[in-house]
C-alpha cells in the first residue's frame, strides 16, 4: 500500500550531505516540509540550498548512533540516513526509530518505515509507482510513461473537481449525494467536450449551474398542479391543449430552471402537469409550465390564462387523491381515471421524470383510488364514460331497441360503450378498426359484424347511430365522407356520439342533412344526474380521501429526514470501520470468527445507539417539528471529504 505522508511544515532530518542528502531534501522540501541537514562535510549542490534559505546546515561528526541521536534536539518527525556508511545507516535507523522518528533509509528500503515511489507528476497531478525497492530505475521508467498520458483535460478536470468538493462540503450535508454528483461532473459529456477545448471557464459555469441546481433540491420543494379539464375548457380547446408528443414535452419541462420532477396526465377530459419545483422558484415554474404550454399548442383559438386550474402543495396533493378517487372526472366514480393515473405514471418514469417525491405521490394516490372503490359503491352501475354514452343515445334516440349501430375503436372506453349496447336490443352492430382480425374478436362479445375503417362508410347510411372512441390524433370521419355515403336514397337520421380526445369527426359533419353530432360537452347534463345521485357515495370517499392526505403528508415530511438520517449511520459506520481497523491491528492473531464477533458487536453497539435519535427525527418531521431537525442537522452535519 502506498501512502502519502503530509510532511508539511514537520520536522525532517537527512543525515549526509553528499548527493543522496541532497536529492532525499529536494523530496522533502517539495513536500513541505522543514529541512536539517546534518554532516561533516557537504556538497556544493546542498550548500547552494542552505544559501537560499531553504534548508538548515549543521556540520557535526557522527561518532556513534545513539549519542547523535539523542542530541536531535528538537526531535525530528522524520529521518533520513542518507550517509555512505551502510553499517551507520542502519545504526541511525534503529536508534531514531526507539526515539520515536519515522525512518528513511536510502541504502536499504526493508530498515525504512516506508518506500518512497517514483513520482509521475503534472502539474498537480502525482502518480507514485513503487517497486518495493526492487528497481528504483524501473520505476522512475514508469513514472515517466505514465506522465505522458496524463492530458491537459486531465488538469483542468482536476482543477473542476476540487472546486466543486469545496462548494460542496459547505452547502450539501448528505456525503453520498457529494460524491455522486462528483461522479456525474467526472462523465458528464458537456464538460467533457469543454475541458478537452481547453475552456475551463465555461466548463466552471457550467458547474456552477449544476451545483446550484442541486442545492436547490436541498432545499424545500413545492408540488403544482397545472389543470386543463372539462370544467372550463369545452372538448376543442382541450384537443388543443392536448400535448401531440408527451416525450419531448417531458424534455422541456426538465430543461425548465426549477423544475425537479414532473408528471403528464391526459385523459378525454382533461390535461394535468404535475412538478415539484423548489419553494423558492415556484411562481416562475407556473409561469413556464403555462408558457410551453401555450407553444404546444400553438396559441389557438380560445386561449387564456384562465383556462388553467392551478393547484398548490396541500391542496395539489388532495386535487390528485380526489382524482385517483373518481371524484374529479365528470362522470363521478369512473373507473378508466384510475388505470389512466397508473398509465401517467409508467410514461412518466419511461421519460425518468419522476423522482422519490412523485414516486411516493404517485404510489399513495394509486392506492387511495383503489380503497375509494373498495370502501363505496362509487363505481357500481353506470359510470364509465362509455356507459354514459349510451345513456345519452339512449335518450335522444327514443330507446335502441331494433336500431343498428356503427361502433369505431376498440379501446377500453369502446369496450365499455360496446359491453353496455350489448343489453338494449340493437338489431345489427357494426364494429370498425384498422385491424380486421382484432375487430372480429372484438365483435363477437356482442354478436357484431366486424369491417375494416375503409368499408365504415358504406354503412352509413344504414345506420341509426355512430360512436367513435379512439386515440387516433387524426379524422376518421369527415364531412365530405359522411355527405358522400347518405347521398342517392332517403336515410335514417343519423346520430353520431364522438368520445375521442382529440375528436375523430370533423365538425363540418353536424352540417349534413339528417345528421345530428354530439360530442363529450354534449354528457355535461347526465353528468351531473350523475354526481346527484351518487352524493352519498361522493361523501364516502371524501372521508377516505382525508384520511389518505393526512398519510400522505405525513409520508413527505418523514421522508424529508432521510437523507440526514442516511449521514448519520454513514458517519458513525466511517467511525466504526476505522475503529476496529485499529484495534485488530493491536490485536493479531485473531480467528475470522472473532473478527466476526468485534464486528457484529460494534455493528449491534452503534445501530442500538442512533435507532432512537433516528426514530425521533422522523417523529418530529410527520409533526413539522423544524427545531428538532435543525439541531440534529447542527449537530450530525458532517463536512469531511465526500
């Protein structure tokens, strides 16, 4: 093992002035260290030294090893027997070893405390390559290799290191999270590129930016909610509002200065960013949100401001445990919002959007929708939106016995739009897609006669009623399609129920004679039938939410202790490592089965110790008890080297 000696400013002794003296006091002065040089006679290299100012001369005879050693006055930290005497040479290092020295002798490495390697050396940059004394010339061979392989992007990655480990040690408390982010300075290809073009400046700047950056993760956060939904934005502006690549949207709102964490939800009836941000710089992340928002959707008809619900911290949290729950969506207890939650969430960490906090967010929010529906009957009977489709046709149709139907998709909503035609008494059900094999299997539920989306129009004309719900960001229905098909005969009036986000029928098809257009707006009134009746349900869940919130925060808060609480055991298991390193090198001999034991004691001993400190800051964190913590960060902050 290799070791490198801080010798600055102690004491050194080199007993030679001859050239060995001299070359082992030009190690020990660039190492710091105070140099005295004793012999009886010196050369003229050492004496050019002493007239410098940078050593210290004695001339002295050596008669014997103990009495020169003892008139060492003060006692030197190190010395070094560099005469041509071997027989001296070893004298000196025993006696000056009794004394209390550490030892170099330069004659014979196996007398000396330690080997002194050959040194690669670049500006700063040291490499020590040690043959164990066996060829001190191969040695300084290698070294000289090894120089040459050390870059200038080396130096100044060097240089980028120790400036960020001092920035660091004073404003970030948690020692892994140092050395991680030391590790992503060290790969990270931005700094990589600048380095190499020897532009350390802006190499630094960018630094800069990343340490603030995550210092300001260390600091209290904020959740926002940023809502577009059915309550305030009719179904066009919520197509507009829709995000076309979830993806790259996900890109921008990382690159947006502030923000941490963020998370996309887009059902038929609404558009939800979710981000934590830093306290501090949360109204210029709403404002950015809302803004790039505006750009996607390239400030369309309709856009305002005011469009836009925005939710806060406590009240972001119960916006999103309401809408797990069923109580948000427009039609009260939907079933499809909890599983569109969950989709949000996997698409979320596909981008590695989601950090700890949403993940806790996200997990709790789950759950919560799931106990709503295990705990209330919010969710029995009609209230997907495909079932309330049908009660809309329904109604403006008179009844649907004996009427034939078009039905175009086969996603969940359809199949919930399909499953609840399945009991009204149709006469003939058509069901149209891309793919014929999946709309045969799809139809058979229902007895259904599946076609592909380019026959669709030869029915139409034949047809009492159209339903289409799919993702398709296009038109599968167009004005000029539908006027086209009902053209030469007299034809049915046509109903056409459109459940898409965004909508799959062109709005110039209400135009066609005989042809009525409903679309989403158009389930506001049953709707709201509804919540009537499902009030007491509603109340219910209400309660469950409350208390789901409550855990949650209280969930946040605890977590927040963590990483302290992770400084703390890593300190104390720093301590307890070197500890017991220290005692089994006082006690040799030890069996594996009690170096077992001193550790499994020492483990037991120091975990037994803090489990109560760390239970009690995480008590204090669910009761927002910021003294207590303040004082355990007072106390355990630890600013030793990552």
């Amino acid at each position: 093992m290799i070791v490198d000696l801080n010798l600055v400013g102690k004491r050194a002794a080199v007993v030679g002035g001859g050239a060995q003296g001299y070359r082992k006091s030009l190690n020990l002065l660039e190492a710091g260290a105070e140099v005295l040089i004793l012999s009886k006679t010196f050369c003229k290299s050492i004496l050019r030294l002493a007239e410098a100012g940078k050593v210290r001369l004695e001339k002295t005879r050596i008669d014997e090893a103990p009495s020169f050693v003892k008139r060492l006055n003060p006692r030197p930290y190190l010395l070094v027997a560099a005469t041509d005497d071997k027989d001296l040479n070893a004298h000196l290092a025993k006696h000056a070893r009794a004394s209390g020295c550490m030892v170099y002798v330069v004659d014979d490495p196996s007398l000396s405390d330690f080997t002194q390697p050959a040194i690669a050396n670049v500006e700063g940059i040291k490499i020590a390559v040690s043959t164990e004394g066996r060829s001190p010339i191969m040695a300084k061979t290698l070294s000289l290799r090894l120089e040459k392989l050390i870059k200038r992007e080396d130096v100044l990655q060097v240089r980028l290191q120790q400036y960020a480990r001092t920035f660091l040690r004073q404003h970030v408390v948690d020692r892994g999270g140092r050395k991680k982010f030391l590790y992503t300075l060290l790969k990270n290809p931005k700094i990589k590129a600048l380095l190499r073009k020897d532009r350390f400046n802006e190499a630094k700047e960018l630094t800069e930016e990343m340490l603030q950056t995550l210092v300001e993760r260390q600091q209290p956060y904020s959740i926002i909610d940023v809502a577009a939904t059915y309550r305030k934005c009719p179904v066009r502006v919520l197509q507009d509002l829709r995000f076309k690549d979830p993806a790259s949207t996900y890109r921008e709102l990382l690159n947006m200065k502030g923000v941490r964490e963020c998370c996309i939800i887009q059902t038929c009836n609404r558009v939800e960013v979710t981000v934590v941000s830093g306290l501090a710089s949360r109204s210029k992340v709403e404002e950015q949100v809302i803004e790039n928002w505006r750009r996607n959707s390239g400030n369309g008809e309709g856009w305002s401001k005011d469009l836009f619900e925005i939710y806060r911290d406590k009240d972001a949290l119960l916006h999103l445990l309401r809408l797990s729950s069923g109580l948000e969506s427009m039609v009260i207890g939907e079933e499809q919002i909890l599983g569109q939650v969950k989709d949000a969430f996997d698409e979320a960490q596909k981008s590695n959007a989601i950090g700890l906090t949403l993940t806790s967010i996200m997990a709790c929010i789950i759950k919560a929708g799931v106990e709503v529906r295990k705990a209330t009957a919010i969710s029995k009977g009609s209230v997907s939106l495909g079932s309330v489709g049908v009660k809309f046709v329904e109604f403006s149709l008179g009844g649907l016995e004996g009427k034939r139907a078009l039905l175009v998709g086969a996603g969940e909503i359809m199949k919930s739009v399909r499953d609840a035609l399945g009991a009204k008494g149709l006469s003939e059900i058509y069901v149209a897609g891309r793919n014929l094999e999946k709309m045969k299997a799809f139809a058979e539920a229902v007895g259904g006669v599946a076609i592909t989306l380019s026959e669709a129009p030869r029915v139409l004309g034949s047809v009492d009623l159209v339903v289409v719900a799919t993702s398709a960001p296009n038109l599968l229905l167009t004005e000029k399609e539908v006027r086209e098909a009902r053209q030469g005969g007299a034809c049915k009036p046509l109903l056409i129920l459109d459940l898409s986000n965004p909508a799959n029928v062109e709005d110039g098809v209400a135009a066609v004679e005989g042809v009525r257009l409903a679309n989403l707006d158009s389930l506001r009134q049953i709707a709201e039938e509804n919540l009537a009746n499902r009030r007491k349900e509603a109340e219910k869940a209400e309660e469950i939410v409350e208390t789901e919130l409550q855990k949650l925060l209280k969930t946040l808060r605890r977590r927040s202790v963590e990483p302290l609480i992770s400084n703390i055991f890593n300190s104390a298991e720093d301590l307890r490592r070197r500890e017991v390193g220290k005692a089994l090198r006082r006690m040799k001999g030890l069996s594996d089965q009690n170096v077992d034991v001193l550790n499994n004691l020492t483990i037991s001993v120091v975990e037994g110790i803090l489990s109560r400190p760390a239970a009690q800051l995480r008590i204090a964190a669910m009761n927002s008890d910021r003294e207590i913590i303040e004082v355990a960060e007072k106390i355990f902050s630890d600013r030793g080297a990552p």
